[in-house]
C-alpha cells in the first residue's frame, strides 16, 4: 500500500530541529535544493534559544587557534580528535561573521570591536555574547532568515517517530526520510527525502535536575540507534555547575560568564573552596567545578552554594547581565547585592550519534549536527562556548555534502499503520515512568558513580523499557509516548556506556575506578552489541 498523497511529504533535505545547526544547515542547503524543518513545539524552543554564554572564537589579538585547541584539549581531557579540534578552531572567526551578516547583534566594546568575555577552561577572552542571552538573539536572527527564504517549510508542532530505512526494504543501510507525528491533528505523515540531517539537541530531560528545555528528550540519538547507527561517548554528560536553586525557578541557568567576569563561588559560611580544587578555581573545567560543589554539598548538607557577584561594580553587573538579573530579582535576589543560590545540573550531551568530519553517520544519507552528533570536537568533556561553534561549523559542512547524496528510496514507501491499537485513558502511566527514570538516573548515574548505582540503574531501565514497549505498541502514539521512549533508549545508551568506562575520565567519575586508564577508547554502540531496540 503506497502512502496517500495527504500523508505524504516529499523534499530534498529534511531537519529535524530547529536550534542553530538545523536552521543554519537549512540557510546553506536552501541554496541547492528544498528543506522541510521538522520541530515539535514552536520553532524557537530549543536549547539554542536558553543559551546565555555565546560563541568561542579567536577575535582578540592576544588569543591564537593554536591557545584555543590547547585550552580544547586540555578539557576534553585527552579523548578531542586533534584534527576535529584544529579544524572547527580554524572556522571560528568566519562563523562570527556569519551571524553578524545575518543581523545577528552581538555586544560590542566602546573603541568599536566585538566584547569578549571569558569562561570556565578558556585561558584567553574570546566569547563574543549577546548581553546575557545570547542564544535568544542567535535564534531570532536564524528564524527570520529561515522565514524569509521560500525554498524553506517548516513544520512546527510536528515530533519524528522514526526515521525511514532502507534495511526494512531488503536494501542497504541507508536513511531516506522519517514518520513524522502532526500533534494537532494525530496524522502521522511519511515524509521522504534525499537526506535526513537531525539537529535535535540534548538529552537533559533524562535527569531530573538540568538547564535544558522540555523538549531536550534526546529524540534524534534514539531514533539513530533504532536503524543502526553508531552513536558513542554517551556516558559523557556535562553538569553545569550553576543552575539557580530556587522552588519557583525550573532550569534557569546562571551563566559561566558570571565567573568569568569575577564571580566567586563561596559556601553558606562565605568561604570560598575552589582553590582547593583547580588552579584556576572557579574558571577550572566544568567537570572540576560541578563535581566540586556536589562534594562540599554531600560534606555539609547544605542544599545549594552561592556565586557571589557582590563584590563587583553593580552598574557593571546590571549592564552585563540583564536577563539573570532581572528574573533573580523577580525571585527576591538582587544579585548586586545578594549572593546567589546554585546547584549543579544536567546540561549537555557531549557523546551522540558518531559522524565524520561532514556530518555523516555510518548510515548513508543520514546526517547529524550540533548537541545530538558526537564529532570528536569535545572529547570527555566540552570547552565552554565551543557548542554554538560547533554547530554552525559542522552545519555549513553538512549542507555541502548533502548535494553528493544520491536519492535512495523504496518505489512503494509504506505509510504508517496504527494496526490494533487504541486511545489509552491511562497517561499517569507515562508520567510515573518519565519521573522514575529521571530520579534514578540523577541518583545512580549522575555526577559521581559507582558499579553498583550502574547495575542498580541497569536493571531498573530494563524493566521499564519492557513497560514503554508495551504501551507504545498497544496504543496509538503521542507526543509524550514517543519522548518518553526515545528518553528511556537514551537512558539505557548512557548506562551501558558508563558501565564500559572502566576509568574516571572528564564528565565520567567513578569511585571504583578514580583514576584514567592508559588505554584512550571511545564507547562506541550499536545495535549489534548494544541493548535491544
């Protein structure tokens, strides 16, 4: 049966996402072909939009891309491909361009260049920013280039089910498009492409505590695994060592930059504790920093630290960051004169879906970009500010090598079929399951870990997905079903990766093993060695 032309969508590239690297590889791509933007709430609800920090590149002349590739590897903590690195780097400055070309606003210094601030790992200033929001202005500038250009569509309120393969035709592994779920009307559609490029994010909803939005649920890695692909490194989660603490504040992230600019971290007594931890103290790594206040929080029981910007000139704090400054006040904080309340929490992927230097998965015409993608940019552990970089660096290349994909594609494509199932009534269920998976995962396989939370949280997974699979293939999907099987698979990649890094490497620390191995390996997992799907 041939899907019906109501159900059908047929494209040249097809972008599940809608943060910088999808929108930036559909500007490139729509100069040689057209693009369907698949996003599964408004086109601006993406992690790019919650950025605050800004973009790393070699702006200043007392920086080098020979100092920035250090200050890379130095905390990719000896797994970042040299080469990666070194070429990501290299496309920096001309990324800056890009956005300022596309009307980007991008703070400057009163003698007329870009303002540079510093952050966490970064030995020079060399983050060019938006005040505090600089993923908002980024996002704003992206989508207004997006809607303008006709050989774009976006389909906003759609969330992917799974991708197409060519396997489940008798072919070769190879990708040629996606099912793609209409929340507003229930229809699935079988949209068909000559290359499938996901840009979906991170997976921060799989914690209980993160900075990321909502739809963070790592849907384009789940979807990879499910037909084949590589994905690798996932053990690797990088806690952001200063979300707000603060009952009425769901993931509000205080930006790196605040410690950049002078920030001190200091217990409830007031006595600072970095520089028994890093050289650097508060601009140590990130995994450095997050680790250490889970320690002097486990010491003390108190339930948060506090960055104290006190200290600093408050016209000069109010003018730099705005935003955090206005919704803390909002909260009863002024942090021109209160010290603020932080806790660590879950906030970027730096494993995913295993590509080349393109983009390129190891399955044919299937291509991933930005947080989703695991490029070797980031190693153990991801430099701050070097994601935006990323994303726009590793999009251009993608939008390139898509012209070379030759259209493959079965001559009947087979529409999606509910078959037997039914409307559930019972949505607690999906609900009790989400909140299980995100305890369990923040108490066994968080900031430290051990063999036995592993296992502990292994065998957890593993009766929950045998519950996920029942109630998907029993009744008829939702937005929440398909998230919440995609975050239980991604779940289950993380714990089987953390249980093979028999070493405690960057983001991965584990009390068993305190100490890195000499033997330098990524996780690599598939589905021939992997968990089932």
């Amino acid at each position: 049966m041939a899907a019906s032309a109501s159900d059908l969508v047929e494209t040249d590239y097809l972008v599940l996402g809608s943060g910088i690297a999808g929108l930036s590889f559909a500007i490139d791509a729509a100069t040689h072909g057209k693009v369907t933007i698949v996003t599964k709430k408004a086109i601006s609800d993406t992690n790019t939009n919650w950025a605050q920090g800004g973009v790393a590149a070699v702006l200043a002349s007392d920086d080098s891309f020979e100092q920035h590739v250090a200050d890379t590897l130095t905390v990719g903590d000896g797994l970042c491909d040299r080469a990666v690195v070194e070429g990501v780097v290299a496309e920096g400055p001309a990324a800056v361009e890009k956005l300022l070309a596309l009307g980007t606003h991008l703070d400057r210094a009163p003698d007329g260049h870009l303002d540079l601030t510093r952050e966490g790992g970064h030995s020079r200033r060399r983050v060019v920013h938006h005040e505090d929001i600089s993923g908002r202005e980024i996002q704003r500038a992206l989508v207004a280039a997006v809607r303008a250009n006709p050989n774009i569509t976006i389909l906003e309120d759609h969330i992917a089910v799974d991708l197409l393969s060519m396997a489940k035709y008798g072919g070769d592994a190879a990708c040629f498009g996606a099912y793609v779920l209409d929340r507003a009307s229930g229809l699935v559609k079988t949209v068909v492409s000559r290359a499938t490029v996901l840009a979906t994010g991170g997976a921060g909803k799989v914690y209980v505590y993160t900075s990321n939005p909502d739809v963070a649920t790592g849907d384009g890695i789940a979807m990879a695994y499910r037909i084949g692909a590589v994905v690798s490194n996932l053990e690797f989660v990088q806690f952001h060592p200063t979300v707000l603490y603060h009952p009425h504040a769901k993931s509000f992230l205080i930006s790196e930059a605040l410690r950049g600019e002078g920030g001190k971290l200091r217990l409830a007594t007031g006595e600072r504790f970095m520089d028994g931890y890093h050289e650097r103290a508060e601009l140590g790594p990130r995994d450095v920093v997050a680790r250490a206040i889970d320690n002097e929080l486990k010491k003390s029981g108190a339930d948060s630290v506090f960055l104290d910007m006190t200290h600093l000139p408050p016209d000069f704090v109010k003018h730099r960051f705005p935003n955090i400054g206005e919704r803390c006040l909002e909260l009863g904080i002024d942090i021109t004169r209160q010290p603020i309340p932080v806790v660590p929490a879950a906030h970027y992927m730096c494993g995913g879906v295993k590509t080349d230097e393109h983009g390129q998965t190891t399955i044919k015409n299937l291509y991933a970009i930005g947080e989703c993608s695991m490029t070797g940019l980031h190693g153990a552990c991801r430099l701050a500010s070097n994601s935006l970089l990323e994303g726009m660096v590793y999009a251009r290349r993608a939008a390139a090598h898509v012209r070379t994909a030759a259209a493959l594609r079965p001559t009947t494509v087979i529409p999606w079929q509910s078959g037997e199932a039914t409307d559930s009534n019972d949505a607690i269920v999906v609900a009790l399951n989400w909140d299980e998976i995100r305890r369990f995962m923040w108490s066994y396989v968080g900031i430290v870990r051990s063999d036995k939370r592993i296992d502990r949280a292994r065998r957890r997974i593993e009766l929950l997905r045998e519950e996920i699979r029942e109630y998907y293939w029993n009744f008829k999907i939702t937005s929440d079903v398909i998230e919440l099987r995609n975050l239980a698979l991604v779940a289950h990649l993380i714990i089987e990766s953390a249980r093979r890094r028999k070493e405690s490497r960057g983001l991965h620390y584990t009390v068993d093993y305190p100490h890195k191995s000499d033997s330098v390996h990524d996780t690599d997992i598939h589905l021939t060695n992997g968990p089932a799907a």
